[in-house]
C-alpha cells in the first residue's frame, strides 16, 4: 500500500481533510453535504477519494448514517491537526506582523500561581513573545493540545491521564512536585500552634475547591487517613481570589490549597501557612506536549525552564 508523504500529497487535498473531520462531527452524508454545500454523490466520490489513497475503508456505513472504524478515527485525528496547524499560520503571521517575534499558545489550569510568574520570566528572556493563555479542565485542555489548538499544557500529571487512551499521543514532563497546604489569616490562633494534625482541624470552618478537584480529594483523604469523616466546607470556591479575599476578611477560616497558590498568598501578606502532619502528596505538575509533532519550538522549551524555575523559587 504506497502511503508515503510524497503519495499523499500528490492523491490528497485541503477539502478531502475537511470532509473527513465534517463527516466524523455531522455523522451521515447528508450532514456533511449540507455544511460543506456539496452534493451527496460529491461527498461519497470523495470518500471514495480518500479511501483509494489510504488503501483502506475508514467508515461503516447503516441506515443511521456513517461510523469512523479505528482507521477512519486515526485518519480523522491526524486531519484535524493539519487542519488546525493550518488555520493557525494565519494568527501566527498576524501577530508577528503586529510586531510580535514569536507566539505560544499554553493551556494551564485557572487556579495557579506557577504559570503567570513563568510567562513573566519567559517575556523577560524573549522580549516580543505573544502569549495565548487557554484556562480550564486538563483533559479538556488536553484534547485542544492533540486536536492542534496549543502548544502546551501544564498540569498535574495523574493517574487517569497516564492510563488514559491519550497517552500514546502525549509527551509529558515532570516540572514541579505539588502537594496540600492549609492557610489561615495571620491573626488566626492557629497560626502559633505546633504539632497540628488534620484530625485536630475537623471542626473548623473550611473554604476547599469543588469535589472533582485534585486539591478537594486530597483534602478528603488527609481527613480519612486519620479515621475521621472529611468536613463540609463552609465555602466551596475554586478563585484564588475569592480564596484570598475571604481568608483576609475572616480570621476563623482555614483553606486547602495546593502549594504554589499557597506560596503566593502568603507572599501577598496577611495569611501565613499552618504546618499540619501527616503531609499529604498531590499529583505532580508537568508539561504536556504532542508526541511526535517534531522538536519542541525554542518558546515551548523556554516556557518550560522558566516553569522550573518558578516552581522552585
């Protein structure tokens, strides 16, 4: 089966990768006609197309319409990258003719203190850098990462995603190890106590993020390892400056948090880090990168250095 690049290329177009990805997401040939304003007969010869220069069949057609089978859902995800590689060159060339000299595209995590002190750090050391920052949910940032949307994404490194289906697929690299703090106002009494374990602060009011949280299940389990029912909390939020603002404005709460945003609190003033035993490990921080789309560009490799960096100062 004569597949290579060269081959490709000379059987392949722009639209035939177009169709694959509309045919995929509209599910029948009449969707896809519809949203590309083509003929079914036009939609079925260039599938037909495409099938012929694969060598092979990439999807099951029924009465309800068409499948990808497993080669059809590889072929459509390596579409959907050229794809969207392609729609980027025009924003990347907009920004450099604005007068950027480079541009990076980082998916991150909304509560973190580590990602806006490494762009600062990055900026310094590549003055005219354009940075994208994308916030949300990491397999979600994950799946704009392999769909060709990011160049990067940062985030905890978990079990689920390194048995994940995606693994294949990503490069990952550990940057910054993490783990559970609890804060309190300086004015807390708390503050001066020694020997705190978490079974001592069961009774206290709580600000924690939401339950699917890495931060919120690590704080159920430091309360369970000890033998005791995890608190509700008095405040469930995940803005860190919702966090702070509470924290500063009632001295009788406490808060979890995970160490860089602890960290940078506490530098802001006015809240201070009770020490709390046993200690409690959260997922590593890394660097996702897509496997096998080439060497690392020179903004991705500086991003990563200056995360190092700021996750140990």
């Amino acid at each position: 089966m004569a597949t290579g690049t060269d081959y490709l290329l000379r059987r392949l177009r722009l639209r035939h990768l177009e169709l694959l990805v509309t045919l995929a997401d509209a599910g029948t040939v009449r969707g896809a006609a519809g949203r590309l304003s083509l003929s079914q007969p036009a939609i079925s010869k260039m599938l037909g197309e495409i099938e012929e220069a694969l060598g092979a069949r990439l999807f099951e057609r029924s009465h309800q319409g068409v499948q990808p089978n497993a080669l059809g859902t590889a072929a459509i995800y390596r579409a959907r990258v050229v794809l969207s590689e392609l729609g980027r060159i025009g924003d990347d060339l907009g920004a450099l003719l604005r007068g950027a000299t480079a541009v990076l595209r980082v998916g991150a995590p909304s509560v973190t203190a580590t990602v806006p002190a490494a762009i600062v750090q990055l900026r310094a050391r590549m003055p005219g850098t354009s940075v994208r920052i994308t916030e949300g949910p990491v397999r979600e940032l994950i799946r704009r990462l392999l769909d060709g949307e990011l160049d990067c994404v940062f985030g905890a490194i978990t079990p689920e995603l390194m048995a994940g289906d995606e693994l294949p697929l990503l490069q990952s690299e550990v940057l910054v190890e993490d783990r559970l703090c609890v804060l309190a106002a300086a004015s807390n009494p708390l503050v001066r106590r020694r020997g705190l374990r978490w079974a001592d602060l069961r009774a206290a009011d709580w600000v924690a993020p939401p339950k699917q949280t890495l931060v919120r299940q690590g704080f159920m389990t430091a309360f369970a390892n000890e033998g005791v029912d995890p608190p509700e909390p008095a405040i469930e939020v995940m803005s860190s400056v919702t966090i702070g603002a509470v924290l500063r404005m009632d001295p009788s709460l406490l808060c979890a948090v995970r160490f860089d945003q602890a960290r940078d609190e506490v530098a802001r003033g006015d809240v201070r880090r009770l020490r709390v035993e046993p200690a409690v490990a959260l997922p590593s921080l890394g660097l996702f990168t897509r496997r096998g789309a080439g060497p690392q560009p020179a903004t991705v490799q500086a991003f990563a250095r200056a995360v190092r960096r700021a996750g140990a100062g």
